[in-house]
C-alpha cells in the first residue's frame, strides 16, 4: 500500500481501501480483542478519528487535483 499511495495511482481508490481495512481491523480488534488494544475500547475513537483524516486529506483537500 505503500507503493500504491507514494504513486499517487487512483488515490480515491487508495483512500476508500485504506478507510475500509482500518475500519474492518478496528471493529473486529474491538469485537474479539479489546485487551490487546492500547486503549482498550476507546481505540475505536482514534481509528474514526484517522479514518476522518484520511478521507479529509483524500476529497478535501486534493478536491481540484483530480
């Protein structure tokens, strides 16, 4: 994913991909193994948070770049 950001080959794509791993990680860490997580349950908070920034980054701020 790395390769595919630095690229900056279907960055939408890219972004939506990385939205949606972060989010099925979080929910399933949350669901499965909160005492694994840092936070425990509010590990949750900060992945809607960089999920947030993310798509910020993605449709905001490179919205004439497209």
């Amino acid at each position: 994913m790395t390769i595919w950001i630095l690229s900056n080959y279907r960055s939408r794509l890219n972004a939506i991909t990385q939205m949606l791993v972060i989010g099925t990680m979080n929910i399933l860490e949350f669901l499965f193994v909160p005492q694994l997580l840092l936070w425990g349950r509010y590990n949750s908070v900060f992945a809607v948070m960089f999920i947030a920034l993310i798509y910020y980054n993605e449709f905001k701020l490179n919205k004439g770049t497209q």
